[in-house]
C-alpha cells in the first residue's frame, strides 16, 4: 500500500504509535496529518488531493498533465 491514513491503521488493529516508530526508523513518510507513504515508494500528489477533496475538478495544465499531453507541470 502505498498511502496509509491513520483511520485504515485503526480497522486493521494497527496501533497508532506504530506509525510514528516507523517515521522515526525512516521506514514511512509522513505526508500530512493522519497520511503516510513507505519511504522507498512514489507517492502521487494528485492522487493525494484527490482523496481529500474528491468533487475537485482538474483542469487546464494541470488536466494536460495527468493526461500525458504535456512533459512538465510547474506548480
């Protein structure tokens, strides 16, 4: 799994200190409160806002750019 949010830890039975042990070990990255990414895997940004905010619309650049039809997106 490449995301984790805190609430997936807590169904699973995942203690919740152990997330914070894992950043510590450098084993998992913290994106933002209550989400992490394994520190050896690609984490995608967009995928990220989409999941916190999931009426977003993209558009413009940023909808060429999740479509392969430009090379880079300057944020």
């Amino acid at each position: 799994m490449i995301l984790s949010e805190v609430s997936d830890m807590k169904v699973v039975g995942i203690p919740l200190t152990y997330a914070s042990r894992m950043v510590d070990k450098g084993k998992l990255v913290k994106l933002e409160r209550g989400v992490y990414a394994m520190s050896y895997q690609y984490y995608d940004k967009y995928y990220l806002f989409q999941q916190k905010n999931q009426a977003a619309i993209f558009r413009f650049v940023s909808a060429l750019y999740l479509h392969d039809l430009v090379d880079s997106f300057l944020v």
